[in-house]
C-alpha cells in the first residue's frame, strides 16, 4: 500500500508517495539522498538514526515515514551550507569522534540538547546523548565537546 506524504525536511516541503511500512530513514536515505543518518540496528538501540522529528529527537529506523506526514523533520545535513557548524566543529576540535559511525546522530542529539538548555551539566549532556551509542570514544571526547560548545556560544553572546 502506498502513501502520500508532504513533510518539511531540513526547511524544504517535500511531496512524495511512499510504500506505507517505509522507515523514515530509508526514506531519508533513499529517496532524498540524506545520508547523514546512517542505518545500525534498526531496532532504536544505537542511535546512529537520530533526527529531529519535530524538534524531538527520535529514532528514523523505527518511525515510518508516512507518520512524518505533515511534520517537520531535521537531519545532521540541517546546518550550514558549507564548513561544519559550531557542534561539528567541536566534535573535530575535542576528538568526539573516530569511526564516525555514531557521530551524526551524536551531533542531532547534541544541537537539541542545546537549543532547549544552552548550559547543560555533565549528567544532562549524558542523558541527552544516552540513546546514541558510540563504540569509539568512551563518551569523555563527546563530553568535551558539549562543554566546548556551549561554552563558546556563551562566550561569543559576552563579545
């Protein structure tokens, strides 16, 4: 059975008519080219994933696309044109990264947790990336990278 569906990804409509069991990240993947969001366990146990659905973080291998019907959908591609948003960057500058695998979702989690807290704790930056896992890094390199984020934002708001 297929579906139409008009959802808004990234800040642009788009009209498509999907198979009615399609995941939202096969969609995603497939059909609009986003990569970002990569395919783990397609049991929402890794996070690799995650987008914005929303503006709530979830899990795109178990949502079906045709249940973004007329919602707002934000994937890692969601930044600037070119070059690495300030999340990004710190994920670079403090190694919060190594196979990459788990870091797009890592970076959806972290831009939300930011937007609705600009100065997380060490325990809230953990609980908001607690659904992504990294096999890599240990957490600390990530850990790091929340905090050098916000404190530069906090930062560039006192220049």
């Amino acid at each position: 059975m297929k579906a139409p569906i008009r959802v808004e990804v990234n800040g642009k409509v788009e009209n498509e008519t999907v198979e009615a069991a399609t995941p939202l990240v096969d969609f995603l993947r497939h059909r609009l080219g986003l990569t970002g969001a990569h395919v783990g366990c397609r049991s929402a146990s890794c996070g690799a994933c995650t987008v914005l659905l929303e503006d709530r973080v979830v899990k795109s291998c178990c949502v079906l696309a045709a249940e973004a019907d007329g919602c707002s959908v934000r994937t890692v591609e969601n930044g600037p044109d070119n070059g690495l948003d300030d999340v990004q960057q710190a994920f670079v500058d403090c190694q919060g990264m190594q196979c990459g695998f788990c870091t797009p979702g890592m970076v959806v989690s972290v831009r939300a947790l930011l937007d609705r807290n600009p100065n997380p704790t060490r325990d809230q930056a953990r609980h908001a990336i607690a659904g992504n896992l990294c096999r890599c890094t240990g957490y600390t390199n990530i850990l790091n990278a929340i905090d050098t984020v916000a404190q530069r934002r906090r930062n560039s708001l006192m220049d």
